[in-house]
C-alpha cells in the first residue's frame, strides 16, 4: 500500500503478543488492538504521515460510523529490522485507538473494522 506522498508501506503477517516478545504488524493489531488490514490500508491511503521518533511515521485518522467516532493511529517503521526477512523497511509496527485528546494506545471498538 501507499501513502498520499508515494512512499510504499509494508505491512507484514508479524505475531500478536500471545505469540511470544515484540508484537508487530497485521496480527498485533488485528488480534491485540481489532484493527482490520481494510482500515490499516485505509488510513495509510488517505493520512498524510507525521514524524515520531526512532524513524517512525504515525499515520492518524479519524473514522466515523452511525455517530461514533474513533481516532485510528497506523504507526509505521521505516528502517530495516532484523526480525525481517529482507532488507525492506520494517513497515507497520500496530494499529489501535486512541482516546480524543492524546491518551494511552487502546483497543478498538468492534465496529471500527466491522463497518
């Protein structure tokens, strides 16, 4: 997938954090944080990427569904990593809510990835 900018964004199987240290990718935010590949890719397409630190980029948009609101947050690394197999850029780390006004990552309601 790519963002508005043209840069490509891997997003990898990964393991959510059942499955042993260091969650990442689809399955971290499917299974721990319930955001769908759909609004992962969604939300890349369409946010225009901020700078976080460590070289990482959070993308951020809000969706909205019968009057509910949720903010989503795609946070993306762009360095190479040793947990991948190639020399890519590591891509999606997770996917989750967060409340209106900052506050600590959370997982999404249901309807996020069900609408």
């Amino acid at each position: 997938m790519a963002d508005p900018n043209g840069l490509v964004v891997v997003l990898r199987e990964g393991r959510a954090a059942a499955a042993g240290p260091g969650p990442f990718g689809r399955q971290h935010a499917a299974v721990d944080r319930g955001v769908s590949q759909e609004v992962i890719a969604r939300v890349v397409s369409n946010a225009t990427p901020i700078a976080g630190e460590q070289r990482r980029l959070h993308y951020i948009e809000d969706i909205r569904l019968d009057g509910r609101t949720a903010e989503i947050w795609v946070v993306v690394d762009r360095a190479p990593s040793r947990q991948a197999p190639d020399t890519r850029p590591f891509g999606v780390i997770t996917a989750f809510c967060r409340g209106g006004g900052g506050g600590e990552p959370e997982r999404c309601p249901s309807w996020v990835s069900a609408g």
